[in-house]
C-alpha cells in the first residue's frame, strides 16, 4: 500500500476540517485528526479519560465487535498514552452534548447510548463528509496516516510521534512512513538515533492548524488498568 496516496496534505486536512465543523460527529473527525488515533480508540474513548481544563486525553481502551456485541479492551500493544490537543479540538469536544445513557460513559455513541459500529461510522458520517470536502475515496484511517505524517514532515522527533500514536515501537513507524522524509536509510536511522538522545521529558509538535506545542510528556504505564 502506498501510504503518500492516502495521507491528507494540510491542505485537504483543514478543507475536511471546515466541512466538519458543522457536522453530526464532527467533533470525532476533528479529534481523530488531532489525536492520530485509532478510530477503534475514539470510539472507546470515555469522558472520564478527558480533561479540557488540561488540554489533554488519555487514550485506554479500543473497540471493538463480536457477532455484533461491543467489546471495549485494552489499547493495542497495550501502550496506554496521553495526547495533548488543540484549542479547537478541545472546543469541539466542550460543545459536544453529552448522552446521559452512555455506555462506559463514552464521548461518542449512537442515538440510544451505544458505541458507535465502525462500519456504520464509514459509511454513513465519514464517506459523506470526506466527499463534500473533495476527498472522496479516503476512509477514515487515513486521518491517523495523515496526522503521523505531517508531525513527521514539520520535525517532530520520532519516539514522540511514536508514543504519541501508540505504534509498538520507533522502528514500526520507520517502515510504515519511511516515505515521508528525505534521503537514505541510512539518515533515517541516524535521525532515530539522535531523537532517542534527546531528552524525552516534553514533546514538541505542530499541529493541522499550524499551532506549535511544547507539552509535559506523559509517562503511561505499560499496564492497561482495568
């Protein structure tokens, strides 16, 4: 799969982000471009794993299904990480209603208070909503290719990008979106090499809106908890 056909450029990403700003669920589409999660991740995703006064949510679990029956477990790789976000992704999230039915208390759930179907979340929010921005054919994985990529791109140190979107570990991310930066090999793993000497207590990244961050580092236990 050739993985430059389906990441966004900022370009498209911001014409998605326009589209969405009015949408039923847009506020998962701008938390998925934001975050670079797993869209199983969203999904799992509870309120009690959000805090908008610190800018930040902590991803834990992913869903998944069964013969139709919501199963939510441990993130994969059991890599439970803290994301930091942007003030228009943080002010999407505050103007999001809240379902009082929520299972597990979930941020984002059917009309009844059910987590969302990933096939139904495809097809019936995410395709209509990447063809009216002009990107018809993308699904909704590309926006967590896109959101690596593009930290990937604008400098942001490898093992951040890699702790930060819960990938086992800096060389699944190399082979993955090798691509995405210029020369041989060679520089690429001595890139990896000079970002695993820097220090790793903050991390430092631009956001889709151009905002730079320079946050505290979250240091998530390997563990998930229950």
């Amino acid at each position: 799969m050739d993985l430059r056909a389906k990441a966004l450029t900022i370009e498209q990403a911001r014409a998605l982000l326009e589209v969405a700003r009015t949408k039923p669920f847009g506020s998962l589409v701008r938390f998925l471009l934001d975050a670079g999660c797993r869209s199983g991740e969203a999904f799992a995703l509870s309120w009690d794993d959000v805090n908008l006064k610190e800018a930040w949510a902590n991803i834990r679990f992913s869903m998944s299904s069964d013969d139709g029956r919501a199963i939510r477990k441990a993130v994969k790789n059991e890599f439970e990480r803290r994301v930091y976000l942007e003030p228009g992704t943080l002010a999407a999230l505050a103007a999001h209603a809240k379902n009082p039915h929520a299972r597990w208390n979930l941020v984002w759930t059917n009309s009844e208070g059910e987590p969302l179907d990933r096939n139904n979340f495809r097809k019936r929010v995410a395709k209509p909503m990447f063809a009216e921005a002009g990107l018809a054919g993308f699904v909704p994985h590309t926006l967590r290719h896109t959101v690596a990529s593009l930290q990937l791109a604008q400098g942001s140190d490898i093992p951040t990008v890699q702790k930060r979107g819960g990938w086992a570990d800096t060389r699944t991310l190399l082979n993955i979106y090798a691509h995405v930066f210029d020369g041989t090999q060679k520089e690429l793993v001595a890139k990896m090499h000079s970002a695993k000497r820097q220090p790793l207590d903050t991390e430092t990244f631009v956001g889709i809106t151009g905002t730079k961050f320079i946050r505290p580092k979250h240091r998530a236990a390997n563990k998930p908890r229950d």
